[in-house]
C-alpha cells in the first residue's frame, strides 16, 4: 500500500511541474522593458510628471517589428483609414527607428561624395495639420539617426494650426527633453497652407541647404549625402529623393522603380513611368552608370521631399504667394524653377520611404491635406501655360481668364524681373512627350456608349497596377481626365497619356488596351477610323469595329473589337464635349451646349438628327442677340466653324 502511495504522489508531482512547465512557456511573464537609449531623455525630468508617464506609457507598447505584434485586430480599422489615412494603432506599436530595408543599388552603395572639402549644412523643414504624434516622431527620429551630425544643422516642425491638443503637448515635451536645441516646433495661429508655411520655416532654418518634406516619411540609409553633393555641383538645381512606398495599413515598405513627375491639362499631377527616349536621354548626357546618374522631372510631386539652396528658394517662392494648396504649390514651383533658371532632378542613389494615404481618407471632412481648388489650377494655368490655357478652361467652364487677370499681371513683372523663358521652351526642352492637340481642333470629350450611356474610363490612369488599362464605367459628372479621349491627326484614339490598341496575335474578340504612346510595339495596332458613330479598326484585311463585353474576371465592362453590325447598339459612340466659353461682343459669357453630339451622325440603321447636316454651315442666333450660339460641324476632324462677323476675334477666343 505504502508504495502504490509513494507512486501516486510521485505522479502528481510530475504532472503538476509538467503543468507549470506549460504555463510558463505558453504564457512568459513579461518584464518590463528598459526605455531604448535613442528615446532617453537629453535633460533632467520629473519622473512622476503627466507628459513624462504618457511618453513612456507609449514608448513601452512599442515593438521593432509589426511580426512581433498580434495586429489581427489592428488590420482591419477603417475609422483610422478615413480619419487619418493610415493605420494608427499600427503606427503607435512600431519603434519610430526601425530597421528598413536598404532600397540603394549596389554601385549607389559604392558611390562616394567629397563633403568634407566644402562643409555644407542642411536644414529641414517638416510641414503637418493634425498628423498623429507616433507618425511625426517616427519621421523626425529617423531623420535625426540616419543623417550626420556634421551635414544636419536643424530640424524646424511647423504645425499648420493643428487641432489635436493632446498630441500637441506632448509632441512639444518630447521635443524638449528628447532632442535637445536641434529640432525645433512653430505654430501657425490659423491655417497658412504648405506654401506660406514653408517659407515661415525657411526664415526660422540656419542651414545652407532648405529639405522639404510632410510628417509621412522615413529616410532610408544614405538618403542625405547624395541630395547635398548634387546641389554642390549643380546651385541651380532642386533634387529629390526617390520615393520608396510605406504601405498605410501594415507599414510594409517597398522600393519604387525610377518614375518622374507629369501632369494633365486639368492640372493634376501624374506619376510617369521612365520612357526609352528619356532613358536614352540620361544615357548621352551622364557619364555615370544609369542607377546612380540623376533624372530630370517635368514636376514635383505633392508632398514629396526636395532639397534647394537657400538662395534659389528666395528667388523661386515669390510665386507662393497666391497658391494655398499642397498641390498646388509644387505645380506651382516647379515651372517657376524650369522656367527662371533652374532644374528639377530625382536621386535614384537616395532613398526616401512615405506612406501612401489609404483611399479611404476623407479629405473632405477632415482637410488634413488641403485640396487642389479649381482657383489654384487657374492661377497656374493663366501664370504659365500662355495659349495653352485654353485646354485648361475646357475642363473648367464655370472659371474664365479674367478672373485671374490680377494674378497674371503680378506674376508677368516678376517674371520679366527674373527672364523667365516660355513655356514652349519647357515643352519642347523639358516635357517633350506631353501630347498636344493639333490647334485644339482634334475631338475631345468622352465617348460615350449609344447602349448604356457608361464611357471609355483610362483605368491605367488611375492606378497603374490595375489589371485592366480600360473599362466602359459611369460616366463622370465633370470631365475627368481619365475619360477625355482625343482622335489624333496620326489616327490614333488616346487620352492625353495612353493609347487605345489592339494585339493582332491575340484571339477573338480582341480586347481593347491601352499602352503609353510614347513605347508601342508592333505587335499592337493603333490606326482607327471614325464614321459617325461607328468607330473601326483594319486586322488582318478584315473591318472590325468598336464594341463591348462582360468580362466575369474583374467583373466589369471592357471594350473590344467585333464583327461591324449595323443594328448592333453597343457599336454606336458618341462624343460628349465639354462646354466651351467665348465671350460675346457685350462680354457676357455664352455656353456652347455640353453634350454637343459631334454626334458623328453615319451610315447606320440608328434614329440621328440627320436634319441638322444641312444647316450646319448657316448662322444661327438665339434670342438674345449678344449670344452666338456655334454649331460643330458632324465631321470626324470636328473643327469648330463659325460664320459671324466678328468670326475671327471669336475663334481665337475659343481656340
């Protein structure tokens, strides 16, 4: 008896140590973990204050890799993606020095910089409204600790009237206590905008070199001495970073292939991939390898990072004045800087990574980034575009040349001050691939189908990672960009950027793709005729035309070429132009109608006003005398003719 006892007891000890062996490896106990040095305080604190047990209250929940952290329940949060753009909890539990992947070639990683012959010092400039504190420290310590201490002079945070108090005065105790005298904090009393609140920080900056940048950033290794060896060569030159992407929801971080900045007629700047003749380009006129020689950039983009010498920045941001927005400020700037003596150029060997604000973020609600308003785009257009403003007012109907007459006359004087060149010289010197229409005569507007009324949509505009480059969507309310379609002197059918072709290896149907104009291949075929509404193609000795399918893949509408049928709807087009303003001899401005049906009107079994072709040439007047109403001919050139006294005087105006 004595011994089975012994061995229960035996047993049950085993299993009670095995019990807590378990326990302790399924569940450690946590030990507190000691602040890291980087965030240690540079002063002597109060420990038991309120501001001292929050920062370390956050610093303490922090972890230097999202693996490490169970984000389950951190992923999904949309009220963070459409209040903020990213996703905040994520952001307070990552280190704000963590380790990021070095995104440098090789050759860039070699590359030496002589610096410290000419010591040169840089200041940099943070501009935010309402950004969380984690993202504006995160940016600020990683600044700090991958730049040297002999080339960074200052950090200058300029809050743009924030409204978040709490982040605000703790953001001011961290800078205090955590960074010493080098990074110091303004604060706008109402809002400024980015422009003037670049330049506020540029008067309160000490170094030789001004670096722009927003809240959103992390710069990776090496990001500095490339920006400053460049201005050293080249004073007149503004060089930027090339942008690495900082994923919003988890913070993962992806190399950029090289891309320039662009922009539309409409005013809104692009993204552009690296065309062959540009890379042709920077091969004649670099002697380096083509993954360290720098790139010209038509623009720069919103919210991105440049470096200037202080003294270019003076001359340049006398253009700031009227511009509010964060858009359209660099638009704004970056003529100013091609035009009166400058350059713009992106850094392939430095390296900058921003979180790409997630689509969900309300820029309407909250306004944490102002908008680019529709007064902006006229101030740029009427400052610098000359007579290829008018493109611009096609989009905007409501605006009109005289209301930035006061705007035009101030920029010209200062223009003429600095001997600024034309924009011509910019789009043959620098932009050589933006397309022109031919005297703005080519058909411009959406095109828009006689079965659904949905339009031709340039989805690779929009996102050029989509898997289809065009789709037939909801037409929009405004003319958007990416549905205005050109039909070209060349017969090619395009929106400003891409073409509309067709593979002729492919199978039928043959979908309809879109591919930028400037890099086709034989393979595709890009030559269309347009006979009224019927819009055609030649593959392979037979006449295809225009049409559409379902396609159940990415459960959407796309255009592709089928057999011609005449009663077929789906083949009937229709170009929907935008309104156009002409003043009359009074002044008063007159609206062309919008859905003006240079309807192509052809050889088709389909209801069309074919009484309107005989009176196309004759004048026309409304009861109104003061307003000419002018009738577009229904032919596939669509030239605007007008038969007035005053014919002349108001085709300019149009044209």
């Amino acid at each position: 008896m004595k011994r089975i006892h012994r061995n229960a007891i035996l047993q049950t000890l085993i299993f009670v140590c095995l019990l807590v062996l378990y326990c302790f490896l399924q569940f450690p106990i946590e030990k507190p973990r000691p602040i890291l040095k980087d965030y240690e305080p540079k002063v002597p604190v109060n420990m038991g204050s309120i501001l001292e047990q929050r920062v370390r209250a956050d610093l303490s929940k922090q972890s230097s890799s999202h693996s490490k952290i169970k984000i389950s329940h951190l992923m999904d949060n949309d009220e963070n993606l459409r209040t903020f753009g990213f996703n905040v909890e994520l952001s307070n539990t990552l280190f704000y020095i963590r380790k990021l992947p070095d995104a440098r070639s090789g050759k860039c990683k070699k590359q030496r910089y002589n610096l410290k012959k000419k010591p040169v010092t840089a200041s940099v400039i943070i501009v935010f409204h309402n950004v969380p504190l984690s993202m504006i420290l995160r940016t600020v310590h990683s600044v700090v600790k991958r730049s040297s201490k002999a080339l960074l002079r200052d950090i200058i945070l300029i809050d743009d009237a924030s409204s978040l108090t709490q982040s605000r005065e703790q953001l001011e105790y961290y800078v205090r206590t955590r960074f010493s005298n080098i990074v110091q904090i303004e604060r706008n009393r109402k809002r400024l905008g980015m422009a003037q609140s670049r330049l506020r920080g540029s008067q309160r900056a000490n170094g030789e070199i001004l670096i722009f940048m927003d809240a959103y950033c992390e710069p990776n290794a090496g990001w500095l001495e490339p920006l400053l060896s460049r201005i050293q060569e080249s004073p007149t030159s503004v060089v930027m970073p090339t942008l690495d992407q900082i994923n919003a929801t988890d913070f993962s971080y992806k190399k950029r292939i090289n891309t320039i900045g662009g922009f539309n007629w409409k005013g809104d700047f692009l993204w552009l991939p690296l065309s062959k003749k540009r890379r042709q380009q920077i091969k004649l006129n670099c002697t380096q390898s083509l993954s360290t020689c720098p790139i010209s950039s038509p623009t720069i983009p919103p919210g991105s990072v440049y470096a200037i010498a202080r003294i270019q920045f003076q001359q340049w941001s006398y253009f700031d004045e009227s511009v509010v927005s964060s858009g359209g400020d660099t638009l704004d700037m970056s003529f100013s800087i091609w035009l009166c003596g400058g350059q713009i150029e992106v850094l392939p060997c430095s390296r900058v990574g921003r979180v790409v604000l997630d689509h969900r973020f309300d820029f309407d609600r909250y306004k944490y980034l102002p908008k680019f308003s529709e007064e902006d785009r006229g101030n740029v257009a009427v400052s610098w575009w000359e007579k290829y403003q008018n493109i611009f007012f096609k989009y905007y109907p409501k605006l009109n040349p005289d209301m930035f007459r006061e705007v035009k006359a101030r920029r010209h004087t200062i223009q003429d001050f600095l001997n600024c060149k034309s924009f011509n010289w910019y789009l043959k010197r620098v932009y050589p691939d933006k397309y022109l229409p031919k005297r703005f005569q080519e058909p411009i507007g959406r095109l828009k189908s006689g079965a659904n009324k949905q339009c031709l949509t340039d989805k690779f505009m929009e996102n050029p990672s989509t898997n289809s480059s065009i789709q037939i969507a909801k037409c929009k309310r405004k003319f958007d960009p990416t549905q205005i379609f050109f039909f070209s002197n060349s017969s090619q059918l395009r929106t400003e950027f891409n073409c509309l072709v067709v593979n002729q290896q492919s199978a039928d149907p043959k979908l309809v793709e879109l591919v930028p104009c400037d890099d086709i291949a034989k393979k595709y075929l890009r030559t269309w005729t347009m006979r009224g509404s019927s819009i055609s193609m030649q593959v392979n000795h037979r006449t295809m035309c225009l049409d559409q399918i379902k396609q159940r893949k990415i459960s959407a509408t796309v255009p592709a070429l089928m057999p011609c049928n005449k009663s077929s709807r789906t083949q009937y087009w229709i170009i929907s132009a935008p309104k156009m303003i002409v003043k009359s001899r009074s002044r008063s401005r007159t609206s062309i109608k919008s859905k003006q049906m240079i309807k192509l009107t052809a050889k088709t079994g389909l209801k069309t006003q074919t009484k309107r072709k005989k009176k196309r040439h004759r004048k026309t007047w409304s009861k109104d005398k003061n307003q000419q109403k002018i009738l577009a001919p229904e032919s596939v050139k669509a030239n605007v003719t007008i038969t007035t006294k005053s014919q002349k005087q108001i085709k300019e105006n149009i044209l």
